[in-house]
C-alpha cells in the first residue's frame, strides 16, 4: 500500500520536528519553506563571517529535544553538541548584579547575601513548583482537540495547581518578599511575550525548569537544531522544499486536499500540517468566507504576543561578559506598561544581550564576537512608524549597551550589522502583527481554547507551532509536533508509541 502523503507548511521547529517523526514512521513527507533557509524563528542569520540565531537562544529542558529524536528514530547526540551554562544568566539592575546558577547551593547562599532573610524561599520555590511540574506537565503533552479532553483524570489532577486568579508575579510572592528577587524568577514571562504581572501562575514552571534543570547552549547556535532535523528528515526519505512559498491551502468544502504553490503548482496530499504563524496562515493562505471561528475578523480580535527589536552585531573584539545578560529597566514595571498596554517606545527600556562567543568559538572569527541584542517592544498594533524610527531606536539601544553593560566602546568594534524590527518580523517573517511570541498565552487562549492540533475548522489539516497547544517556546512547540504527529497516526491507522510518561519528563538533576 502507498504511503500516505502528509505536506508541512513551514520548516520552523514544529514542522522540522513533525516531518521527522512522521517520515520515520512511514509516511511519505513534503516540507516546504518559503526561505531558502530552514528553521523560521530558529534559524542562523549569517552576516559576513558572523553567524546567529535569528530567534531562541536559551534552551531549556532539553530532554524533551532529546525525545523527539528518539520518537524519530534518532539520538540528539550524533548530531548536536551541547553545553551547560554556568552561570545560566546575569540580571543587571540599575543598582546591582544578580547572577543566577542552577546549582541549588550556590543560589541560596547567592540570596542570602543579596536579599537576607530570602533565603528560604528557593527550596520552598523549589519543592512547591516541583509538584505543581509534575502534574502540569502532563496536561502540555495531551491533545485537547474535544471537548470530552478535558475531562480527563491527568487534568482534573492538575486543576488546584492551574491558580488561574493567580500571576506568575503574585505566585513568586509565596516564596519572596523583595521585589527585585521576585523579578528574577518571573522576567521569564518574556519568553511568552507576557508580562508578568498577566502571565498565569501556571507558567511559574518556566523559572522551575530553569533552575532544575539548567539552561544550554549548541555548539554553531541553537539554530543547528533545526539544520539536524531536516537532516533526519531527509535521512529517512523526507523532501524539503526550501524557497517554495505556499500561495493557499487547496480546500474543498471544509476539508484540506492539499496545497496551492505561489509558482502555480496544486500539490494533492493525504493530511496537510500548518507550520507557518497561526493567524497569518488563516488570514493569508485560507479564502475568505471559509473560517468562521477564525476568520480574518475574528483573528483581529484575539490577544497577540508583544513582538521585539533585534541587533545583530560582529565586532571585532571578545568582550569579558556572560553568555546571557539581562539588563532591566530602572522603571520595569513603567517599561511592561509601554510594552504591553500603551504600545509606546520607552526612553528607559530593558534589553537582553546574547555574548555567546564568550562560550562558542564557532560564530565568529578568532577574537571577535557575535553579539546578539533583544529589546521587547509592542507589536504592530501600536503606532510606531517604524520606516521613520529604526534608526534612531537602534542608536538608543545601543546608548544603552554602552552604559549598561561593559561593552564600552561596542560602537567603534561593530564590523556588520543587521536590525529587525516589528515591520520586518511582519513582512519579511510572515509573522501576524510581528507578535514574535504568537497568540497571548492568557487562560482564555490556552489548552481547549487555543487553536486545535487537529484544527477544529478544517478536515485533513493539523497545527504545529507556537500558535496552538501548548504554545510559544521550543520545548512545547517540539510537543505540539509530538502530539500533531500522533493524531495524524491516529486517522490513519498508523501505530505509534505514547510518550514514556512522567517518569521520563522529571530526568536526574546533572
């Protein structure tokens, strides 16, 4: 019997992680991308003799890469290589450092002498959110594509730990009383596109993850990821179709027949999955009038991510600085409220500062460095006229590194450069709105209420990404593939394996 035909819109992380699971298991794969370069938000930017990540640069919980690659046939370390950050990151406030190690020990006596008295809140921390992670992380890895998922016994379990009257910011306030140590286990909300003070006490998990399991790097970026799963992809007979753009899905009535090319090719397939950025994908690539739910109307009135400014520089020097850096505003909660709210640029902003040369030699000439600067901002829907201010944001962003961070003399090092800004992410990412994080992860656009992995509009047609359950950040995109994958096996009779259950999502600290 012929195998049947899947075709991957979008070769970003979800699509990659997809198309190598589903290839292994037999069906015959087609990823197309409209770049000519593989990995969407995770791929490399390369700029003279500099390499970057465009998007991700910290990776956390990298078991769950680990098992994607298993679930294809695979290990991750025949094909990446990893390093363990210590320490994971450095907090720069306007009146002092913190630096932040996932060694437990080094940590407490860390807050003992910064934040006395405080102490005793991260083996609290610790033990609450422990348990809090080992009945919530079951409930990411279930597909909640019916109403009937949700009730089920792993969620009904997990509900006294959802606090969903709770902040990530409120929920920190049960282990510490110092507002600028409670900042440093919850700025994470970024990562989300959140503010803390509105991301949901639920995502505490993502400090935990942190600081129980460590923060990595990829040796080359971790934009390597996604080069070594169109690898495995390819290994295993897959096809990857780099500077193809898709011009529409090819719909008849409600069901997905396959896909419409820009260069006029109709392509049929057995089950089409959307890799591409949700509401761009519905508002570009589906007719209008088909979409009810989702329709280009309704897409306007959801709740999107913040979006970011993004520097990227080859200098030519190394600069004695951590890997990560994250320099918050003297006026954080001002700057959230311009993010978030007003959609406003801030004068007084935080920033985010990758050094990774300092750890990998690869990304740059000997005894230079690509540097890597992030600054949250609103997205498109604020009024920035960003043709008119790039480049006088960009100057006051690197005024700003300059001050805050010791790269003095940055200016004079600067070799190449290249910017994105919320436009760029927009155009040039097909990216809706330039929300880089996707759909808000508020409660009433999480599990049963975030778009569907089996898409609830249309027949034939699965989501992979940030855009749908469980959200934005690479561990859970690789699991909205997992589950993507094993529903698509389900209609088609194809027998897998479950995930290896909890037991494999809690590994030995090490």
């Amino acid at each position: 019997m012929a195998a049947k035909r899947v075709l991957i819109v979008g070769a970003g992380p979800g699509g990659l992680t997809a198309g190598m699971i589903l290839a292994h298991r037999g069906f015959d794969v087609t990823v197309f991308e409209a770049r000519d370069v593989v990995g969407g938000r995770n791929a490399a930017l390369r700029a003279g003799e500099y390499t970057f990540d465009t998007g991700p640069t910290f990776l956390m919980m990298n078991f769950v890469l680990r098992e994607m690659f298993e679930a294809a046939g695979r290990n991750v370390e025949e094909y990446l290589r990893f390093k363990r950050l210590e320490p994971m990151y450095r907090l720069a406030y306007a009146d002092g450092d913190v630096v932040v190690s996932s060694d437990h020990d080094t940590m407490r006596d860390q807050i003992r002498r910064q934040f006395p008295g405080n102490e005793g809140g991260l083996d609290r921390f610790l033990a609450e959110e422990r348990k809090r992670y080992a009945y919530l992380f079951p409930c990411i890895q279930k597909d909640y594509s019916t109403f009937a998922s949700l009730v089920s016994w792993t969620l009904l379990r997990a509900m006294p730990y959802l606090s969903p009257t709770k902040s990530l910011f409120d929920n920190l306030g049960r282990y510490f009383d110092d507002e600028k140590l409670k900042l440093s286990f919850t700025f994470q909300a970024k990562y989300l596109g959140m503010s803390a003070w509105e991301c949901p006490a639920l995502f505490t998990m993502l400090p935990f993850v942190e600081h129980e399991y460590g923060i990595y790097h990829v040796i080359g970026g971790l934009n390597r990821i996604s080069q070594a799963m169109a690898k495995v992809v390819e290994e295993h007979g897959g096809k990857i179709r780099t500077s193809t753009p898709v011009k529409s899905l090819w719909i008849e009535g409600r069901t997905v027949r396959g896909v419409r090319l820009e260069n006029g090719e109709a392509i049929p397939a057995d089950t089409v999955v959307v890799n591409a950025d949700f509401a761009h994908a519905m508002s570009r690539l589906v007719e209008p009038g088909i979409l009810r739910k989702y329709s280009r109307e309704n897409l306007r009135k959801r709740k999107y991510s913040c979006s970011t400014f993004m520097i990227y520089l080859g200098v030519k020097k190394r600069y004695d600085m951590d890997h990560h850096t994250v320099v918050f505003a003297k006026d954080y909660r001002t700057n959230v409220k311009n993010i978030f709210q007003d959609r406003v640029l801030s004068d007084d902003m935080s920033f985010y500062v990758q050094n990774a040369s300092v750890s990998d030699p690869t990304l740059a000439p000997e005894g230079k460095s690509a540097v890597y600067i992030l600054v949250p901002i609103g997205n498109r829907l604020g009024a920035t006229d960003w043709t008119k201010e790039e480049e006088p944001f960009k100057q006051k962003v690197l005024d700003l590194v300059t001050r805050r961070t010791p790269m003095k003399d940055l200016r004079d090092q600067i070799e190449v450069e290249r910017v994105l800004t919320p436009l760029d992410w927009e155009e040039q990412g097909r990216i809706y709105l330039g929300a880089t994080f996707n759909l808000s992860h508020t409660f009433s656009q999480l599990l049963y209420l975030r778009p569907h992995n089996r898409f609830e509009e249309l027949d034939n047609c699965y989501l992979v990404g940030g855009g749908t359950h469980p959200g934005s950040g690479l561990p859970t995109i690789y699991e909205s593939a997992r589950i993507s994958s094993n529903l698509i096996c389900r209609q088609h009779g194809i027998p897998f394996a479950p995930p290896s259950g909890l037991e494999a999502k809690i590994p030995v600290r090490g």
